[in-house]
C-alpha cells in the first residue's frame, strides 16, 4: 500500500506522521507532493538578517487537541528528549501574555471599559448565535444577528484582531468559535490564555515534523504540483487509479495509483498567491492559483467536491486580504519606546492595536529570538492590517499597495515615537501580501467545504482548512490535523478515531468566567 499527500504544509505532514504513528503505515510507502519549493504552507519563513525576515504571526490555545496529541510524538530540535508539545507548553507557562496595553485610540490612551463595552443586548445576542443550530446560519453574515453598536464595542474590536473575523463574514464560523474559544472571553484583553510558539512557527513545527518523518523514509517532492486526478469509472464509487504532477521545469509525470493506496489532497491554502515586497517595492500581486487549482479541478460538474469559488478567486479577495509585515531591527529604539508606552516587556504583550489607524494595524512584540539564527542586537516583531484595502492615515494609500518603508512610517506615525530616522534607517520591514488569508471566514453555504471523504471515494481523502469537519474551527493547524486524522481513519480504518473538539459551552468552568465578565467586572 502506497500513501500520496498532495500539499506539504502542516496538514500534509500530519497526515504522513499520523499515516505512519496511527496507521502502521510505512515511512518509505509514503510520498508528499508540495508545489512551492518549501515545505511549511501557511507557517512559511523567508528571508534573512540582510534582507529582513518574512513570517507569521502566531495564535494558539490549549485545546488543538489533534495537533498536540500528535506533537507530544514528535521530539523538539533543542533537546530529542522534550517533545515538540512539551517545549511548547513549558515556554508558555514560563512566559505567559500578560498584556497591559492591546487597544489604544489616536491619542495613545488605552482602551479598555467594563465588559468590554458590551451591554446586555449584546450579551443576549452573542448566546442567541451560540445555540442556534447551523442549519439556520447556512450563508448568514455575523452582522445579521447583532446592532451595528455591537461592531463598535472594545470586545468587537478585540476579537476581529485575534481573530480575524469582519461583520460580513459566516455567521456558522462565528458560532464555532465563539462556542471553541467562549473560555478566552474574560482574558480577551490580557491575552492570558492565547499561547504561541516559542519562535516561529516553520522553526517551532515544520523543521521538527520533517526531522522525525526523513528517517522514517517518507519521500518529498518539492517544487511538484499535482495537476489532474483520475478514477476508475465506475457507478457510485470513486476510486483514484493516477493523478499527474507537473515538476519546476515544466516536465509532467503521472503515478499509477492502486485501489488499496490511499490520495490525501490539500484543497487549498490560506497563504495562496502569496508575495513579499521589501523596504522599497510593495508586494506584487500574484494570481497562479495554483494552491486551489486542483480542489477546482475536482469539483467541476462534481458537486460532492464542495464549491471553490466560495473561498478563492478575485471576488473573494476583498473580504479575505491582509498584508502582514515583518520588521527585524539593529537599534533599539524602537523596542525601548514600546515597552515604555505598553508597560509589557518584549513577548509579554499580546497585541497592541492601532484602533484609529484606517489599516486597523496590530502589532505583535515577539519574545527573542524569533528566528533561531537571528543575529544577537537583532530584533523581530510583526504587524498586519486587518483592513489593507482602505488609505492609511499618514501614508495615504492602500496597504497593499504600500513598501516596507511606507507602512513602517505609518505605524510610527500613530505611535509618535521619537528618532524616527534612526528606527527607519535600522529596520528592514518586509510587508507581505496575502488575498486569501481570512477565506476561511467567508459567509458560507453547508456543502461549500467537502467532507473528508468524499460521497463514494474508496481511497481519496481530502484534508486542510477547505473541508467540512463538525464543530472545528478553521485557520488553525488544529483543523488540518483533524482532517488527516479523520481521513485516515475513515479510509484505513486503522488507529483511534481523532479526539473530539473542546466545546466551551458545555464547559461549567468556561459559562462560570464568561458570567463573570457579563455580570460582575
Ligand atoms: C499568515 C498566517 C498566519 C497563520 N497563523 C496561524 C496560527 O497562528 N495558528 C494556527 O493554528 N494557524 C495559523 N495559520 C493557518 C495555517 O495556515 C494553518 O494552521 C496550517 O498552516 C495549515 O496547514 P495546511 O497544510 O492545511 O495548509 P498550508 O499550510 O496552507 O499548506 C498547503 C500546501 O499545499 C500545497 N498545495 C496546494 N495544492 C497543491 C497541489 N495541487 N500540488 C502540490 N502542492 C499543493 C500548497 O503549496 C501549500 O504549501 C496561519 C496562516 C497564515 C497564512
């Protein structure tokens, strides 16, 4: 029996350290196909000291109950005898957020009120959406369920910048993760729960996972995108017999496939067309398409594949943008001015948001290192703009139409820091395009997302965040775990079935904290 993953991300190498830990499956039997020339999709890390660092923020908690089940498998780099779960829990109990200042207005006074601003109707409102069942939010806005008073409140504004959601986006991933993250609410502002990696997350997860499956045999082909799939006619059944890849230099391969081998297809990647710019040249748009060609491919005239188009293409960008930027620093000015005016020292703020800022910028204040090699007087931390496509307010454009040295003016615009010149001129800041990054939010319709094995499929399952799993929510490496958890037990019937997902609004610790925030602070 022969595996073949198609995508390279976290998902893709889950499922290749799942396909062999759950399944018996072995090592060598095994083969990621991942179009880009690196591994890690979405928890990307580019650049260097020189030309500046390139990567992404970082938002986890506790209860990615699939991908820490399968981290406590996988030893750490630092030490073979700590597990990738167990540095990543140490380093947040050691260093946990304690962030003193996440809002402040264009004066920089910090904001922050009882209940987070949130008024009883508010309250209601928000349990109403957490007990409707799914079926009636199918294609509904968040903004169906709430007053527009609701979108201008502190807990609004604290959620959408954890979060990512925006009023327009699916009522149903709301309710998910409202009911998924209902035990966060009273530290929604401190951040005191939200955990993160103890650097960046390609160092943190990917380079660990690829260290434990290379000696086990697994084979990776990087810079091959797998174009076609094909299956053996049959009435009712679908069983994959080839699927074709095409290699960086354009020549193009088919691999027979056999009913007992198993296909496991990411659908899509939310870093999709992604593309850097640098201090002096904004981001070029792409627009291959190439993470959700095959995902569109499969699903035409087949609608047990789910719907594409509700997630990516040009219409969709707009509701699904941000450009993230990555500043890493030789001078100290910037960071001695930030923890002044935060009162948190590096890595203990969460975020701070900008919320007068047209961009809604937020910035994250990494601990150090944030890249292992990052040499010693560097500094890396990180910002986005959850709303790229409005001006800003000193450098009036689009973000995404802006360099690395425009948006950095920006952000020291608003903060009225002093040595501006000497911040500029010892920053390197990286903006970062990504047009699909938020499609996860998008209001959808029940069946947009396929499930996990597909209506008939004998040997193909279909794994990443563009695939229907009860109760989980998307944008998170948990979701791809549970995935290729569920889709290897589904189609081998090997191992445990995944663990089920934390539900906070069964939880009596979790209802206890959030009557706490409504009724008494
Ligand atoms: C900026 C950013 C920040 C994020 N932060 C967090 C976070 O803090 N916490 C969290 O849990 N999650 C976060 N995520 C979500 C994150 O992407 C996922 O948790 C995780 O990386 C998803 O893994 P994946 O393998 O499903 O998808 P991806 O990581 O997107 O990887 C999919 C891969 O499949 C490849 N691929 C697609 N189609 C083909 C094909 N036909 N042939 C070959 N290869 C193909 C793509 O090239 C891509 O490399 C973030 C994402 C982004 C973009």
């Amino acid at each position: 029996m022969k595996a073949h993953i198609v995508g390279g991300g976290f998902g893709g190498l889950a499922a290749a350290a799942l396909l062999i830990r759950n399944a018996g499956v072995p090592g060598h039997d095994i083969t990621i196909y991942e179009a880009d020339e690196q591994l890690g999709g979405g928890f990307f890390l580019d650049g260097g000291p020189q030309s500046g660092y390139n990567l992404p923020g970082s938002v986890f908690d506790k209860e990615f109950r699939c991908a820490f089940d399968l981290l406590a498998t996988i030893p750490s780099a630092a030490d073979p005898n700590v597990s990738v779960k167990d540095q990543f829990f140490t380093f947040n109990n050691e260093h946990p957020f304690d962030d003193r200042t996440h809002i402040i207005d264009r004066d920089l006074h910090v904001v922050h009120g009882p209940r987070f601003g949130l008024s009883l109707c508010d309250s209601l409102a928000l349990a109403r959406v957490s007990v409707t069942p799914e079926a009636m939010l199918d294609g509904r806005r968040i903004e169906e369920f709430f007053s527009p008073r609701f979108f201008l409140t502190e807990f609004w504004l604290l959620w959408s910048t954890i979060m990512g959601s925006l009023p327009q986006h699916s009522a149903i991933e709301f309710r998910r993760y409202v009911n998924r993250f209902i035990y966060l609410f009273p530290d929604l502002s401190t951040m005191a729960r939200v955990l993160r990696t103890p650097f960046n997350q390609h160092e943190a997860f990917i380079n660990p996972l690829v260290a434990w499956l290379s000696p086990r045999g697994v084979n990776f082909l990087t810079g091959a995108f797998v174009q076609d799939i094909g299956f053996e006619p049959s009435l009712g059944r679908m069983t994959v017999n080839r699927f074709d890849y095409q290699l960086r230099d354009g020549a193009t391969s088919s691999v027979a496939v056999a009913p007992e081998d198993v296909v496991l297809v990411t659908t899509g990647s939310q870093a999709a067309d992604r593309s850097a710019g640098s201090m002096t040249e904004a981001p070029k748009p792409l627009d291959t398409g190439r993470s959700w060609a095959l995902w569109k491919r499969l699903a035409q005239g087949r609608k047990e594949f789910g719907n594409p188009d509700a997630f990516f293409g040009a219409p969709r960008i707009a509701e699904s943008r941000w450009v993230t930027f990555t500043v890493t620093t030789t001078s100290t000015e910037f960071i001695d001015q930030m923890t002044k005016l935060t009162g948190s020292e590096p890595g203990s703020g969460g975020l701070l948001t900008l919320k007068d800022s047209g961009w809604v910028l937020s910035l994250s204040i990494f601990h150090q290192p944030e890249v292992l090699d990052q040499p010693k007087g560097a500094f890396v931390w990180w910002g986005y703009g959850l709303y790229p496509e409005r001006p800003g307010n000193y450098v009036t454009k689009r973000m995404d139409q802006c360099t690395g040295a425009e948006i950095l003016r920006e952000v020291l615009g608003h903060l009225r820091f002093e040595k501006k010149e000497t911040i500029m001129e010892s920053s390197i800041c990286i903006p970062c395009n990504l047009p699909y990054v938020n499609n996860i939010w998008l209001a959808r319709r029940r069946g947009d997302r396929p499930p996990v094995v597909p209506e008939g499929a004998t040997n193909l399952g279909l794994i990443g965040q563009y695939v229907e799993v009860e109760r989980d929510i998307a944008f998170t490496f948990e979701y791809s775990t549970r995935t290729a958890w569920e889709a290897i037990y589904r189609l081998l019937k090997r191992g445990p079935a995944p663990p089920p997902v934390y539900q906070g609004q069964f939880d009596p610790n979790a209802l206890l904290a959030v009557l706490k925030v409504f009724v008494s602070q």
